[in-house]
C-alpha cells in the first residue's frame, strides 16, 4: 500500500490536472459562444439564399424562352462525378473528445466508398493534415491555425479556386466534411455536396405559395451572381459549424475530465484518512500497552 506522502503527492498532481482543465473549459466556453454566436447569425441568411438560388434554377428551368447559362446548366445537367474536391475541416487542437475521431471516420469511409477520383484535397486543421498524411494522401491546400477572424480569408480562396476548376472542367463536384453543430455535446459529422446543389430538397407544397418574383437584367445573370457568393456563404457556413463543434466538444471533455479529478481526488483523500485513522490508532494501542506493562 502507498504511504502517506505518496498519496498526497498524487492528490497535488490531480488538483494541478484538474486546474487545467477547467480553465481550458472556461477558455472553449468562451471561443464558443463566440463561434456560436456567428453561426447562429449566418444560419438563416445561408437558408435563404440557398432557398433563392434554387427558385432561379427553378424558373429557368420551367421556361421554354429562357435559354440556361453555364452556372444554371450546372445545376440542371450536372456532369457526371469522374473528378472532384474535397475540404476536409478537423482541429488544430486535441483534446477535444471523439471531434476529430467521428469526422476521420466519415473521411474514411467516405473515400473508400466514393467512385470519383480526388485530384484536389483540402485540409483544414493541423489533425487533419496529419490524418492524410498518415495515410497517404497529397493535400494541395493546407489551413493551419486560422483564427475565427481569419475564416473568410479562406472561404475565398477555395471558393474561387473551385469555381474555376469547374467551369474549366478538372472537377465535377465540390464536396466539404465536417462536424455538424447541434448543441454544444452532440455534434454530426456530415458529408455535404457544397456544388452543384440538390435542387429536390425543396419543400413539397411550397410551389403554390411562391411569388412569381421579377428577376433583373434576367434570371441568368442573377444566377452567375448568386453563385459565387452562395458558395462562399455555405463553405463559411461549414467551419463556424466545425467551429463550435470543435469548442462545445472540448468544452464537453474538459468538464468531464474536471469530474472525473473531482472524484479520484475524494477517493484519494479517503484512502488517506483511512491510513492515518490506522496509524493513530496503532500509536494509541502501543501507548496503552506499554502503561498497561
């Protein structure tokens, strides 16, 4: 059995662990409210714009007089998938629970079982850029330690470097994986085809309630403009969902980490007063007997 001063030199290193990580969850508290915060605000403009491109496509494409342009022919004649993009969005960090762990699970096998050839990978985050790099796998584009403020210096750059490998034909789809924000201890890691979109998600029955809106100059012209910013709204979209995913998880693990410290501090205390109790009563024994002779 350990002696006393081995035990309360483990009770120390379990309160100095237990410091840490609650301050690290303080620290993520505060990066997710932030994050969160962001997102939630992006949220609803992402809904509708997603919502306006797909009534554009929609007009051009129940018109006979409307002849489709390059962005709408996208989405009506989407090209078969031969060659795409993907963005690959982990952590910098650890830490941070099962995080990184789900999102290289639905990489995995969204990889093996993906017909199409990858000829441009992405990665966001130093665990994801030593995930492909374990196994194998040439990222062209690597993002490490971007800051929340530095996001949209991102989502520019592989916006418009997607959108002129697709219109010059060396990709056919633009594809992001990440983790999906739920609340702040569940998070979904989601394969998103970010373009060309799905245009049957609309809603069954929203046809009749939509106003015939007036487009200028056309409809097409609107579309090649809407394009590049739906991507770039959506993309954004994505790393403030991985984002808060990322610190809600963190948030989640430290708390209980500072839990489960908590609870080996109370047992080591117990076992520590129960040597001491031994110790005291043994000396008390020794004393009586020895009056006693």
């Amino acid at each position: 059995m350990a002696g006393l001063q081995d035990i309360r030199r483990r009770i120390r290193s379990v309160k100095n662990t237990q410091q840490v990580t609650k301050a690290m969850k303080m620290i993520s508290a505060v990066k997710l409210r932030k994050s969160q915060e962001r997102l939630v605000a992006l949220r609803p403009y992402a809904g509708k714009l997603m919502d306006v491109v797909r009534r554009v496509v929609g007009r051009i494409k129940g018109s006979t007089e409307i002849v489709p342009g390059p962005a709408a022919q996208a989405f009506l004649a989407p090209r078969e998938e031969k060659r795409i993009r993907v963005v690959l969005v982990a952590s910098d960090k650890g830490l941070c629970g099962g995080f990184n762990a789900n999102v290289f699970k639905a990489a995995h096998t969204f990889l093996h079982e993906c017909p199409a050839e990858i000829v441009h990978l992405d990665v966001i985050g130093k665990r994801a850029a030593d995930w492909a790099r374990k196994r194998k796998l040439a990222a062209s584009g690597e993002y490490l330690g971007v800051p929340l403020t530095g996001l949209q210096r991102v989502v520019q750059e592989i916006a418009e470097g997607a959108a002129a490998q697709y219109h010059a034909g060396e990709i056919d789809a633009l594809y992001v994986i990440y983790n999906y924000f739920n609340s702040p201890v569940a998070q979904t890691p989601t394969v998103f085809r970010l373009f060309p979109i799905e245009l049957e998600r609309r809603a069954e029955g929203r046809d009749a309630l939509e106003v015939a809106h007036l487009l200028e100059p056309d409809p097409n012209t609107v579309l090649e403009t809407l394009l590049p910013r739906f991507v770039e709204t959506e993309l954004l979209r994505t790393l403030l969902e991985s984002s808060a995913s990322e610190h809600g998880a963190r948030m989640a693990a430290m708390d209980k980490a500072s839990n489960n410290a908590g609870e080996m501090i109370a047992k080591l205390t117990l076992t520590m007063n129960k040597i001491r109790q031994a110790s005291i009563t043994n000396q008390i024994i020794e004393i009586v007997s020895g009056a006693n002779a």
